[in-house]
C-alpha cells in the first residue's frame, strides 16, 4: 500500500497512539527507538525519531506501515484517515 497524501505528515506521536489503539505495547526503548510487539500475533514495529512532533521521511514512513501490514481499512479504524 502507498502511504496515502494523508499520512504523509503524521508525527512520531500521533503514529506511537495509533498502534497502542491497535494492541501493541511499548516493549522497551533505548535513546530514540522505540520497539513495539503486539501480543496478540506476534508483530513488532520499530519507531526511530529524533522528537515526539517529528514527521518521518516519506520512505521510513512507507517502510513502517508495510511491517505493519495495515490495510486502509485499518488507518480508518485507528483514525489516522
């Protein structure tokens, strides 16, 4: 899936809620990458930033929603669209 125009501004922090809304935990985090794992199946996402209310680059955003595997359905339900 492309990173639709939408998201193409999302923040660090807007994008950490989204994948607690999700089911992920914050499993640990050391400097500035955050590593998250979902219980329920298994998946982790790794988030790097420099500041909370930073925007990522457009390719490591693209990157992070594909180890994601979230459909557009599933930005909707977390209310990212």
């Amino acid at each position: 899936m492309r990173v639709p125009p939408e998201l193409r501004m999302i923040t660090v922090r807007e994008l950490c809620a989204a994948l607690e809304r999700d089911g992920f935990l914050l499993d640990r985090q050391r400097g500035s990458h955050r590593v998250y794992h979902n219980p329920r199946d298994g998946r982790r996402a790794v988030i790097v930033y420099r500041r909370p209310g930073d925007t990522f680059p457009l390719r490591t955003l693209q990157a992070i929603l594909d180890d994601l595997s979230w459909t557009e359905a599933d930005l909707k339900r977390l209310k990212l669209l």
